[in-house]
C-alpha cells in the first residue's frame, strides 16, 4: 500500500455541550490557551508527515476556512510589530499543506462523514482526527506519529485505543481481541456504546484512526444503526472479521474537548506546560 498522506477531519457537529459559545462559532475553533482545537490536530498530522488536510465541515462552519487562509488586512496591521511572530505556526501550516474542504449536508454519524469525505481522498489509505479528542505526548512522538509508524509495519487499519473507567464504556466504542505485541491488538469484536454489563474490555476507541480505501464500500455495504447513522465501528468490524484492524494503546495523553470538563482541563494542563 502507499504511504500516507491525507488526513480527514470530521468538523460538521453542532457542539451543542458548549451552547451558547458554539452559536456561531464552530466548536473546532475554540481554544486551547491561543490555538483552536483543529489546528493542534493539523499540527498532530504534520507531525507524521501528512500534508493534505480534508475537512468535511456543515453549515457556519466558515471560520474553519478562513483560519487556514491568509489575512491579508489583519497581516498588514501587525506587519513589524512584536506580534507578527504570533502568526508563524499558522503561516507555517498554509505554507506547507493543501486544504480541501466538503460539506456533510446531513448528520448521519461519523461513518457517513468519512464517506462524505471520501471523494476528498480517493483510493489511498488516510488518517482520521477527530479534533475533540486533544492528544498530547510531551517528549515523544504524537499518537499519529506512533499510529504511522505502526502502519507501516502492519499495512491494515488501526484505531487508538486506551482504558476507561468500567463504568463509562458506555460512551465509546470498546474492543475486544488478542494483544500481538505490547499495547497492540489485533482486533476481534468492536461494540458501540454498550452496557456496562455487555462490554467486551474497558479499552475504547479514541478519536484517531489508519484507514484503508475499502473502508469506502464497508460504510456503504453496512446498514445504519441507531438513529440511521452510519457508525465507522460497524464497517471496521467487517474489516476485524478478516483481521484487518490493530488497535493500539498509545503512548500519551488525551483530553475529551468535546466536554467542558475535559476542555477545562486541557487548557489548564497546556497553559501549565507553556510557563513551565
């Protein structure tokens, strides 16, 4: 298989959990400290050597766009000044990578946002981040760059995985299968958001994915599931029964943004880190 290139980011939900601050701003645009939540994950796929950002976005989503774009009046006020340096990461970020963008017209799960945001990829293996999920490994590899790197040796797909408290399996996708080598697994069941007393393990997906093309015609062979969504754990697990998904305990930290809680937490933790 070829190397990978692209990576998806799934950006068209409401972020009703931070109404009303998510009225008119996209909860992908808030901040941790000085940066929005996408630009650490574009930053996180960079760092495994990815250039092309696919964002499958909705309706008011614009400031996605316009954050990767140039600013030329803004640029002009602070030409000189000591704040122009302010905008180097971002400037480094459109200088070095393509941004495409198509919208999710209806909200049917993040499988279907991933086949949305399939004619952006074509028939090339890619990366998903789901921007909610912030991940950090201070000194070391980011979680893509160790889920990279592990592709390359196992060509298949790969879901990140890491434990949760028993009693909150019931928010995540969590696995079930046989570890191959530390903190690898080749995966043999994958449940959606299960009963406590249903769950395979307390080990859960997180939101950062290595998939296949033919995830493509999994997701339109698998019939949607509650709610008429159309969830990726489904079409992955068509692709576990021929043992073609590794799920990996990475090496790090993840924050749940797409909770208050876990957005307070992150700030503090990185705001920490930044004046340490």
């Amino acid at each position: 298989m070829s190397a990978i290139k692209k990576c998806l980011f799934p950006a068209a939900g409401y972020g009703t959990r931070f109404l009303p601050a998510t009225k008119a701003m996209p909860k992908e645009m808030l901040p941790i400290v000085t940066k929005p939540l996408i630009q650490y994950g574009v930053e996180e796929a960079m760092s495994a050597g990815l250039t092309g950002m696919a964002i499958v976005t909705g309706r008011g989503k614009r400031a996605i766009e316009d954050h990767f774009d140039i600013s030329y009046e803004l640029e002009h006020q602070i030409a000189g000044s000591s704040k122009e340096a302010l905008l180097d990461d971002t400037r480094k970020i459109i200088e070095e990578c393509t941004f495409t963008y198509t919208r999710q017209v209806e909200m049917k799960g993040l499988g279907h946002a991933i086949l949305v945001g399939g004619e952006l990829i074509g028939n090339e293996p890619f990366a998903v981040i789901l921007a909610d999920d912030y991940c950090v490994n201070e000194g070391g590899d980011t979680v893509l760059a160790q889920m990279v790197k592990l592709y390359e040796k196992y060509q298949c797909s790969i879901v990140a995985i890491e434990e949760v408290p028993e009693d909150e399996v019931y928010k995540y996708g969590v696995i079930e299968g046989e570890e191959e080598e530390p903190g690898v697994y080749r995966l043999s069941n994958m449940v959606e958001k299960p009963p406590v007393e249903e769950a395979p393990s307390n080990l859960a997906i997180i939101g950062r994915y290595i998939l296949t093309p033919d995830i493509h015609d999994r997701i339109r062979s698998t019939p949607p599931g509650k709610n008429g969504e159309m969830q990726i754990t489904d079409a992955l697990m068509a692709q576990a029964k021929e043992g073609q998904v590794i799920g990996y305990r990475f090496k790090g930290r993840r924050f749940d943004c797409g909770s208050v809680e876990g957005f307070i937490e992150a700030t503090n933790y990185t705001y920490q880190q930044q004046n340490s």
